[in-house]
C-alpha cells in the first residue's frame, strides 16, 4: 500500500505544483512545513489543498503571504468554527475567503453554504470553494449582498467597489 505522500503526488490538481518540505515523523505520519505560519502541520489531504492554494497565491499571484490567515477560529451561532484561508486587504479588512476540501470530495451546494455562513462574519468580497481539482469563485454585491459566479481567483489588488 502507497503511502499518503505517494498517494497526494499522483493527484493532479488544476494548481501549479511545487516541492513541499514534508518530512516523516513518528508513527509514519507526515508533516508538512506551512510557510506562512512557519510550522509543521500534519499532512492531510485537505492541507495538500490549502498548500497549494496558498502557494499559488503568493508565488503566482503576488499575494503578499503577511496578509494571509490560515486555520482561525471564529465563533458563529455560539459554536465554534474554524475558516481555512482568509486574505486580508491592505487595509486589514477581508478581501478572500476559502473554504478548503480534499481532493475527492466533491464540492457542492452544502460546500458553498458553509462558505457563506462564515463570510457572514467577514463580509468578504470573494469567497470560493475548492478541493484542488475544482474552484468555485463568487463576487458578493456588497450593495445586494448577492453572489456572482466569476471564473478566476480575484487580483489582489483588485477594488470590489467598482
């Protein structure tokens, strides 16, 4: 049986590849050394996404890393939720919201409630889903509050308001 790293490798993602810091630890679990928190993490599928999508967005879009949040707490509803990647503007407001899954989990109508529900706490211009393979981007009117399908990861520096 292949191993997790062996298994993620053949997974073809519609994001650019690029060489991980991934070490074995004890027990034969993996560990995935995270840039922008500078840590090792246990290697996940999901994190296997998340890498990748953070990676793209610094080194291929020019999102500076300092204005990324991973993995935070919020608190919705009095239950206690945790978003995957958050992109803050250059003033500090929300810009980017992510919802992160593994790559064979389809994404779906539930995937973008749930990215929702947390962006009611951000009011974040764009939010998307993906699990690698797929990216669902929306522009929420923040007018309407309505949301608009679009088909790129937003411009960093691109103004909602126009």
């Amino acid at each position: 049986m292949k191993d997790l790293v062996a298994q993620l490798a053949e997974v073809s993602l519609n994001l650019p590849t690029y060489t991980m810091d991934i070490e074995k630890g004890d027990q034969g679990r993996y560990f995935v050394f995270d840039p922008i928190r500078k840590k090792k993490l246990l290697l996940t599928p999901e994190e296997w996404v998340r890498q990748h999508i953070t990676h793209y967005l610094v080194e291929h879009m020019n999102y500076p890393g300092s204005l990324i949040a991973l993995e935070k707490g919020l608190k919705y509803n009095a239950l206690q939720k945790r978003f995957d990647i958050l992109v803050l503007d250059r003033s500090g407001a929300s810009f980017f919201l992510i919802e992160c899954k593994a790559p064979e989990v389809k994404l779906s109508q539930k995937t973008v409630e749930q990215v929702c529900v947390y962006n009611n706490k951000f009011n974040a211009p764009y939010i998307c889903i993906s699990n690698g393979r797929m990216h669902y981007c929306l522009k929420k009117d923040l007018k309407t509050g309505r949301y608009s399908q679009i088909n790129h990861f937003p411009k960093f520096d691109e103004n909602p308001a126009i």
